[in-house]
C-alpha cells in the first residue's frame, strides 16, 4: 500500500521519532508542505493520507479513487471533505487527547504570567529599578493570588476539564458554561453569567458556524473590568478588533491568545499591535510540546496499523 503525508513539516523539523509510521506501509512519501494546487496530485494512487493542515476538498478526494483512509494528524477535521469521504467509502480517523498536558501547562503559564503581572517585573528589573529601591523587594506591581478567584471555562470535553483540575489545584473556584441551546445540565450556567462573574475565562470549544465570533465587543462588555481571557482553542472563536480595543480602553483585565484567525499572519492582525497593553501572543504553540508531537505521531501509526488489522479507532462520522 502506498501513503503519503501532505505537510509533516507542521509537526516536526526532525526533532521526533518516524520509524514506527514509516514501519506501517510499504512505500511512504513524506512532503514537507503541500500547497493548495498541489493536493489533488500528491494524493493520486495513494492508498492512505495524513494531513495535519492540507484541505482534502470534494475535487481532491474524487481525484484519488484508490483512497481508503485518511488519518488527519489533529482532532480538528474541518479540513477534509466528510460528506465526499462517506460516499466514496473512505474512512477517516482523528487523533485525540494528545496535547492534553501541553495544553493545560500552557494555560496556566499564560495566567500566572497575566495576574503575577511577570512581563512589568521582569522589565523592571531589567531598567535597573530593583537596583535602586530601598526595600528588597520591589511592589511597584502589585498582583493577586490565583486561590480564591473564579475561573470560568468554555468547552467542557478533554482539554475544558484537564484545565478546570489544574485550576483547582491551585484554589480557583470553576464556572463551566452551559452550552447553548442544550438543556440545562447541573454545574453548568449560562455564558452570560458566566461571563459577567469569571475573573479569568478560558475557552476550549470547536471552531463551528455556530461559534465563531461568539465573543465579540457584547460579550467582552459583560466582562468584568479585571477579568482575563485566555484563548488556546481557535482564533475565529475572537473577534480579534473588538478585544484588541477592549484591551485599549481597559474594559478588560487582560488577554493571552495562542491562536489567530490566519496562521501564520501574513496579513497582520489587530492583536500583533506591540502597544495593546496587557496582552500575551504566542506563536500556535500551546499543544506543541516534544512529548505530545511524538504522541501524535504515535497515534497516526497506531490508527493506521488499527485500519489494516480491520479494526479501525478514532473514525470521525460526517
């Protein structure tokens, strides 16, 4: 059988460990990147095809008619065409919980760095102000405890509750939010109170029709004038203009994003504004660390060897 990954270059710079994907077909070919216009080409007499961030459309899965499976490297599946999969009988398998503690490492570093107001002492100290205080220790930033406050979390599935624990540990009192337009479950409440009460609000949902700029200048404006947002799910989730000036205006706390609407921003971005204070970007790398890549990688073999023994795992239904 013959396979081919699209764009292996997303997940590694040869930092991870290959073998065990190699090991499972006969003949592999390995693209770094694979533009648009290219897809339907490289995936033409391949059995089996990874993707992380190349777009299988309807036109390039009908131009592979020996396509049996297509494992995409994420559990985000937006980029493959799964009404055209389903009728051409190609099965397609996700990978799931493999970032789950690079994920929730990097949302409490993106917390702990916005309330211990970390960026404002680290540059004192380097101006040399610490040098010149008259205490030994320098209070020109004061910061709140973490235990104590309210942390409210939207999108209660693997990496909502992985936050929520961590949260907990260290003395938060946790809001999930209810979602919208499902009975009301207990423990849960409604995005508006929950908005209007978090001091810090982290989101972990899916980028769908129905949620895609769902915080906008409304929902910021319920926010508490202290509270932080913290976005490590998808950049489309943010309206990213209405939070920069949020951010300006000071009708928020605080923002960290490790998401945008366009990776990388070749276009710019209302939040790459050097002067917007109180806001942590970071470069799409909350799921990124070595252990959870490898993970991935593992997973991708293990969903591949599971299809070959006829017992297929992680499928997605259209």
């Amino acid at each position: 059988m013959r396979g081919v990954f699209l764009d292996d270059h997303t997940l590694t710079d040869g930092d991870l460990a290959l073998d065990a994907l190699r090991g499972t077909l006969d003949h592999w070919m390995f693209r770094g990147k694979t533009l648009p216009g290219d897809v339907a080409g490289a995936i033409r007499g391949a059995d089996v095809v990874i993707t992380n961030k190349a777009v299988l459309d309807s036109a390039a899965l009908e131009s592979a008619p020996s396509l049996k499976l297509v494992c995409v490297a994420a559990t985000g599946t937006n980029n493959v065409d799964m009404v055209t999969a389903l009728r051409m009988g190609i099965t397609v398998c996700n990978v799931r919980a493999y970032a789950t503690a690079s994920v929730v490492e990097h949302v409490m570093l993106m917390i702990l760095t916005l309330t211990r107001r970390l960026q404002p002492h680290l540059n004192a100290v380097s101006r040399g102000n610490w040098n010149s205080t008259d205490r030994f220790s320098l209070l020109d930033y004061p910061f709140r405890e973490l235990a104590g406050r309210t942390l409210g979390i939207v999108g209660y599935g693997e990496l909502g509750k992985a936050v929520a624990r961590a949260g907990e540990a260290f003395g938060l009192h946790i809001l999930v939010a209810q979602r919208p337009g499902t009975a009301v479950q207990p423990g849960r409440c409604a995005l508006e109170d929950l908005l209007a009460q978090a001091e810090i609000i982290s989101l972990h949902c899916p980028l769908t029709e129905q949620t895609r700029n769902f915080i906008t200048r409304k929902e910021l404006d319920r926010m508490r004038h202290d509270a932080i947002l913290i976005n490590t799910a998808r950049g489309g989730l943010v309206n990213e203009t209405d939070l920069a000036e949020a951010l300006r205006n000071g009708s928020i706390g605080g923002a960290a994003v490790d998401v945008l609407t366009e990776e990388p921003p070749v276009n710019g971005n209302p939040l790459l504004d050097p002067a917007i204070p109180n806001l942590i970007v970071t470069p799409h790398i909350a799921w990124a660390g070595l252990q959870a890549r490898q993970k991935l990688v593992d997973e991708l073999a293990a969903n591949i060897r599971a299809y070959l023994q006829g017992e297929p795992r992680n499928v997605v239904r259209a």
